[in-house]
C-alpha cells in the first residue's frame, strides 16, 4: 500500500507591491513617448537636415561601400543591414524612408540611386525584392571624412556598435531637399530650395558672419521645387524666412495652344509639389460632372518617359481658354498651397528657424567638420613624421642598428638599448624593430626623405589653417564652391511676387450668351488691361512683347550682351490684340498678344532674350520660318509680300477670316517661298534686291490689292538663275534715314564661315525704277565673290550680328552706289 504523506505548506514569497499614482505615471511615460518620438524618429537635425533612420542608410549604405562607381544592390539587402544593426524598428519604415530618398520629384536633390520602380506621385513603389540601390553622387559628400573624426560617434541600440550622431553634411541638406515629419504635439514641414543659391548664402554667411536676413535673402529669393512650376506670391516665404513660419502657393506651369486649327487648349507641363497628374485629372472630371468647370472638353495624360508631363486640356469652342485656367486653379490642385515650418533639433531640442538660423548652423557645423578633420590629420601627420624621423636615423647608421639588435636577449632588451644609444622614443624603436630588410636601401632612404619633407609642408599647412580662423573659413568657403559647382542645377521653380493674368468671376456660366472668337466669354474679368504694347519678332524666330509701360522705349537691332536681339519684326498693338505672323509659306498665323511674355527693359530698351520660340505657339512645317508681324484690324494698312521668283503681291485691309488660325495670302507657285512681308500705304515704295545685286523700288500703288487666292504680279525682273534675297517696304516719310546693307560672297561657301564683303550705302542713292524692271546694280562683286548672299534695307543706323547672337561692327556708309564693299570682319548671321 502506498503511504501517505502530509502536505508541506509552500514557503512564503517575499513581494514588492508600489502603490503609483496613475495621472503621474501617464504623463511621464507619455514625456518619455513623446520625447523618442521627437528626437529619433520624426524631426531632422538642423546640421545634416536628416532623421535617423534617414542618416543610418546613409551611414549603412556608405559602410557597405554601395558608392556610386560601385554596382546596385537589392533594397531589401540594405533594409535589412539597417534594421539589424542601427535602426530596429520595421523594415516598412526603413524602405519608405529609402524610396524617398530616391525620389527626384520629392528631393531637389536625391541621395540614393535607385534602380526600378520607385513610385510615382500617383503610386507607390514595388517591393524592396524588386528594386536596387546605391549611393548617389552628393551622398558621397555628405559621408565623406567620417573615418577622420570629424563628428562623434554614438553606440547603437543594443551598445554592440556604434553610429554617427550626425553626418559631415557638405551639402546643405535641409534646405535644399526640405523635410517633413509628424512628432507628438509639433510637426515640421520645410520647402526644398536651389543647392547653389544656398550655397552662396552660405559663402557670403562665412565671409561676413554679421549679415542680416535681407543680405541672404539676395541669393536664396524663394524655395525651388524639384517638379519646377511657379511660386505666387513671396511674402508668405519671406515671413517664413523671418519667423520660421508661413504659407504661399504653388501653381502649375501651362500654356495655350492650337490643338488643331478650330480648338485651343491648355497644355501643363508642370505640376505643383508633390501632386500628381491623375489626382488632377481626376478633379477636373468630378468638377466637369458637378458643374463647377466650365468650357472643358477633354483631359487628356500624355506623360511619358520621353517627353516628360504633358497634360492637354481642351478647351470648348467659344470658351476663353485664360478664364478657363483660372477656374482650373481655383478648383483643381492645379493651384496648391504649401505651409512652411521649420521645425529641427538644434543640440538635442526641437527649434523653429528662419532662413539665417538654418544657414548659420549648417555653416557651423561645417566649420566645426573641417577643424576637427584638419586636427585629426595634423596628429596623424606627426606620428608619422614622427617615425620616418626615427627610421632615417636608422638607415644612416644600419650597421650600428643591427649590432645593437644581434647583442639583446629579446625584443624587449632591443627596443630598451636602440632608446638609450640613438635617443629614440619607444613608437620609433618599436617600428624600427618591425622594419622590413627590404627597405633598408639606398632608394628607401630617398623617398624617406621625400615623405619627411612632404609631411613638413603638410605640418605647416594644418597648423596654418587651425591657428587661422580666416584660413579655416577660407577652406570651407572653398569646398562649399566645390560642391555647388558639382552639383548645383539650374532654378527649376519660378517666383512670382502676384498671379497676374487673367481672372474669371462666371466663366461660361450657365445663361451667359455664347460669344465668338474674342476675349469675353460670359462674365470675365481680366487684370490685364487692354493696353499699348509693342510685339517683337527676332531672326531666329523668338517672339515677344513689351509691356504697357515699356511700349514707347527704343529698340535695339542688336544688343550688346543678348543673343537674338536682331529685330524682324515690331508692330504697335494692344495686350489683347490678335496679331498675325506671316511665313515664308505664304501663310499668316494668329497669335494672341497675351500668350507673348512680357520682356522688361535691359540698359533702357527690351531685349529679346526671354522670347518664346514661334514652334511653342504654332505648328510650322520644314523649312518654315517667321518673316513678319502685322496687325489684323480692319484699318491696318495693306500687307505686301515678296517671293524669291520676283512676285510680288498686296492684300487687301481686313481680309482676315475670323473663324481661322491661319490661312495663305498668296498662291505660291512650286518651288516659290516668300522672303519678305510688310505692311505698307500707297505712298511707300516697295524695295526688291536680288542675288546678282540688282535693287529695285518702286511706288506701292502700282501693285493693285488683290483677294487672298490671288498669286500675286511680276514685282522684278531677274536674270536666269538669280533669285531675291530681300523684300520690304521703305518708308516714305523715312526716306532719308534708310539705309541698304548688302553682303556679298560665293556662292559654293558655306553658310557661317565668313569670307566675303559688305557695304552700308543711304537708300536715297538708288533711282526708282518700274515694277517689272531688273532694277539697278548695288554692289561690285570682287574676286571670288558671285553673288549677295544677303541683304536689308531699313531705318538707320543698321546693325549685324554673328550667329550666336554677338554684334558684327558695320562700315561706315558708302556714297558709292555700285562701288565694292569692305571685307567683312566676321560672320553675319542677320542684319536689322
């Protein structure tokens, strides 16, 4: 039988029960929480503009040396080094924060090279098995100099090894990609800026530490996004720049456009910051069904890799297509707001900051990077020098050397006795014991001596620049210059202090009566006004307009520092007005004076150069080009066309179809171009000269107007094989300021080369002639001359410019009128 045995009664556990209040424990944890939260997960610091998840792939990336020179590796290989050795909080964390750092839509300047799809604005990447990476280029400045303590080091969250607390951050980071992050009770949100305009600020920081807000405001006028578009409206930025906070608008950049020869639309080609084309196709739609856009048609994405973005919005016959921008501001993102706030950890604790404070850290902090890295070289200099010292001496007296070594009983003994005999320190006597024989030769002697003096002048030069707080700052300044000439791109983002344009309070409103091709479609309001404005074509096809206040200000044919500032074309008009441009198609194109951008004056007259190219508003066909701009109201005078044949052609005032974009003014026939276009009155003279310099003019009134079918009548008569090279209308209240300019040349010369004569001689020289006549001879050829291969008469003083636009001094006029000219001094690629 089995016995019994009696319980034993368990022995007591001694227990520690502490009785917490809850409301305290709360808040402490919940300090704590937030605490972690701000400092290591959601606000950058102010001196590298990273998180930490941010700087650790950085930091991981560089440690496993994915340099840029170096092959790509799967994402989920540096997510998971990152994760298991610095950052154990996810790996989704960690691949969003490495997508981002790939994406050029969402930095200005991207720090990882990634290879596959990374996302879109308008969808998110493919999973870190599918994608690579690698370091990008300006990565490599932001890690460089980490192995010469020139920021500390901090263990990681397990104590087993040790990361960054901040990289060396030659970059301005923060400013130039921006950031954005959610922290318990505060957020940051800060606008990516240009890399060279930061790094002038910078620069001038360093040279003039005193410097006021409005000093550095000179070089960083505004953010620049990485999608580009417009900023409208400054003082928002500027109070952001003041106080750290503030708010201003981004709008997309779009343009009007002949779709086909009935419908305009509006073309955009680029997007504000951070949204994408299909959320705002989708809004055009859900504002089309509810009624909230007027005057849509269509919406169409032609975006691709090619092209870039494109999307076209067509605009409804009898819908202003300006108004309907207007409303596609107001209620698509088209237009968009940004809110800046410049949160960041400075030493530890979470700061608001304007653009001065965040420039005089970044600057510091790069001071502090170069000092320490210039200490940390010039000891390791010295403990070098330090030992090639110690080894020249033993090189010279070997033999002694090697006694000393063969009569010790040990190592120990060896480095005691080579201290005491040759005064070596115990690191010199070590490396000498440790000294290879091969090195012991009269050539290794030589290049000792070569190191030690290369180590001196190195010595000296460290020392300089610690013992200099000029020098040192000159060093960064230096370095700063590098990496913005390395890396630096042009402004993508355009700055405007107001919207301008035109503004709809009912566009197209339901009741309001259809109007025709004009500029009021329902209730519109434009602030622009309908003012005088000058429309300037230049010979390399690049139009413009002069604004209201700029409209009575002289020309300049050919500028002195502006390409394509040789006129062809200037017309009086208003800022509302349709002009029209005629080809050498014998076509006229309508273009709306609004669409032109309006140049301001350089050294007190317009210049061409912020033109826009005609093919951006209309199409042309090869070979086309821009000849003329004439007014299509119905008083303007007629309009007078030359062919290269010797036709020579009047239009009569207001045959302009209403209903058209373009249409011919005269029926060419095959082979026949026009190669020139005037608008002219009954009492100017219209001037022909042809290739074998022969120069006719002639009354206008005996040229009869004719309807736009017509093909025009025998302007002048040429000789076999010649053709016309110029054709225009001479003013006769201007007769005795024109001048005529030939240039002659062969006729086997290439374009550009120069070669060849030219002569300046005053219009009045040249005796009228019939229409229908040869004319009389303008210029003597010399030899190895054949032809004129170009020609211009117009109001004087005449000027020329080479092919890339710089101006070609002209003679001085010749009384001659069929003398030869003077041997031209470079290139003429147009005259005006």
């Amino acid at each position: 039988m089995a016995r019994k045995t009696a319980a034993v009664p368990a022995e007591p556990v001694d227990e520690k029960i502490v009785d917490i209040d809850v409301a305290s424990e709360m808040e402490t944890s919940f300090l704590e929480y937030a605490y972690s939260v701000i400092y290591a997960r959601a606000l950058p610091d102010a001196r590298d503009g990273l998180k930490p998840v941010q700087r650790r792939i950085l930091y991981m990336m560089a440690d496993m040396g994915l340099r840029p020179d170096r092959p790509h590796v799967k994402s989920s290989r540096v997510v998971g080094e990152v994760m298991g050795k610095l950052h154990p909080h996810g790996d989704a964390a960690i691949y969003d924060a490495l997508v981002r750092l790939a994406q050029d839509f969402s930095l200005r300047l991207p720090l990882v090279d990634g290879h596959g799809n990374f996302g879109s604005l308008d969808d998110g990447p493919a999973a870190p098995r599918y994608t690579e990476a690698r370091l990008a280029p300006p990565s490599t400045s932001m890690t460089a100099g980490l192995d010469e303590d020139v920021v500390d080091f901090v263990p990681n969250y397990d104590n087993k090894l040790t990361q960054p607390e901040v990289l060396p951050s030659a970059i301005p980071n923060l400013l130039v990609n921006g950031a954005s992050g959610i922290a318990v009770g505060m957020a940051t949100n800060m606008a990516p800026h240009n890399l060279i305009e930061v790094v002038a600020a910078g620069r001038h920081l360093l040279a003039h530490p005193e410097a006021t807000l409005e000093d550095v405001m000179r070089f960083v006028p505004g953010p620049d996004l990485p999608t580009g578009g417009k900023i409208v409206g400054l003082e928002g930025v500027r109070d952001a720049y003041r106080t750290g906070r503030g708010t201003f608008r981004t709008r997309a950049t779009a343009r009007i456009e002949n779709l086909t020869p009935r419908r305009r639309g509006i073309v955009i080609t680029e997007l504000p910051y951070l949204v994408g084309p299909e959320k705002v196709v989708e809004k055009i739609a859900d504002g089309v069904k509810t009624k909230k856009i007027q005057g849509v048609a269509n919406v169409q994405d032609l975006t691709d890799r090619a092209h870039g973005l494109r999307l076209v919005v067509e605009v409804k016959t009898g819908f202003d297509p300006d108004a309907v921008l207007e409303q596609l501001y107001r209620v698509t993102p088209l237009e968009d707001s940004f809110g800046i706030n410049n949160v960041a950890l400075v030493d530890g604790q979470p700061r608001t900051l304007g653009l001065l404070e965040l420039l005089r850290v970044w600057v510091d902090h790069r001071i502090d990077v170069v000092r320490r890295r210039s200490a940390f070289r010039l000891a390791r200099r010295k403990e070098r020098l330090h030992l090639v010292e110690g080894l020249l001496l033993a090189i010279v007296d070997i033999d002694e050397v090697i006694q000393v070594i063969r009569a010790s009983d040990d190592a120990g003994a060896a480095r005691e006795r080579l201290m005491s005999v040759f005064d070596l320190s115990e690191a010199q006597a070590t490396y000498i014991l440790d000294l290879q024989l091969r090195r012991l030769t009269k050539f290794s002697r030589i290049e000792l001596e070569k190191e030690q003096s290369e180590f001196e002048r190195e010595i000296a030069s460290l020392e300089e620049i610690l013992g200099s707080d000029e020098v040192l700052r000159g060093i960064v300044s230096a370095e700063m210059a590098d990496v913005a000439a390395t890396y630096g791109t042009p402004r993508r983002t355009v700055l405007l202090d107001s919207a301008g344009g035109a503004t709809t309070s009912a566009a197209g409103a339901p009741g309001a009566a259809p109007a025709g091709r004009g500029r009021n479609v329902g209730t519109i309001s434009l602030q622009i006004a309908d003012s005088p404005t000058r429309v300037l074509l230049s010979s390399t096809g690049l139009l413009a307009r002069t604004s209201g206040d700029d409209a009575a200000a002289p020309v300049v044919r050919a500028g002195r520092r502006h390409a394509h500032d040789a006129l062809r074309g200037d017309l009086a008009t208003t800022s509302r007005a349709d002009i029209g441009l005629v080809t050498s198609a014998g076509r006229v194109l309508r273009v709306s004076v609004l669409e032109l951008p309006a140049i301001p004056l350089t050294d007190g007259a317009p210049s061409l150069s912020g033109g826009i190219p005609l093919a951006e508003l209309a199409e042309l066909k090869a070979g086309e080009e821009a000849l003329a701009v004439v007014s299509l109201a119905d008083d303007a005078p007629t309009l007078a066309v030359g062919t290269a044949s010797g036709v020579v052609k009047r239009v009569a005032a207001g045959d302009v179809p209403s209903n058209k974009d373009e249409w011919d003014v005269i029926a060419l026939k095959d082979g026949d171009t026009v190669v020139g276009a005037a608008p002219v009155d009954e009492d100017d003279e219209l001037v022909f000269v042809s290739s074998d310099a022969s120069l006719l003019h002639f009354e206008a009134s005996a040229v009869r107007p004719q309807g736009r079918a017509a093909g025009g009548m025998a302007g002048i008569k040429l000789a076999a094989g010649q053709s016309v090279v110029f054709f225009g209308a001479a003013r006769a209240a201007l007769r005795p300021e024109l001048a005529v300019v030939t240039i002659a040349g062969s006729a086997s010369q290439l374009p550009g080369v120069g070669g060849g004569s030219v002569k300046v001689t005053p219009y009045e020289l040249y005796p009228g002639k019939g229409r229908a006549t040869g004319g009389v001879r303008s210029h003597r050829f010399l030899k190895g001359e054949d032809r004129l291969v170009l020609a211009w008469v117009g109001e004087g003083p005449a000027r020329a410019v080479g092919g890339a636009g710089q101006p070609v001094e002209l003679p001085a006029p010749d009384h001659r009128r069929d003398g030869s000219g003077t041997p031209l001094p470079g290139p003429i690629a147009a005259l005006g």
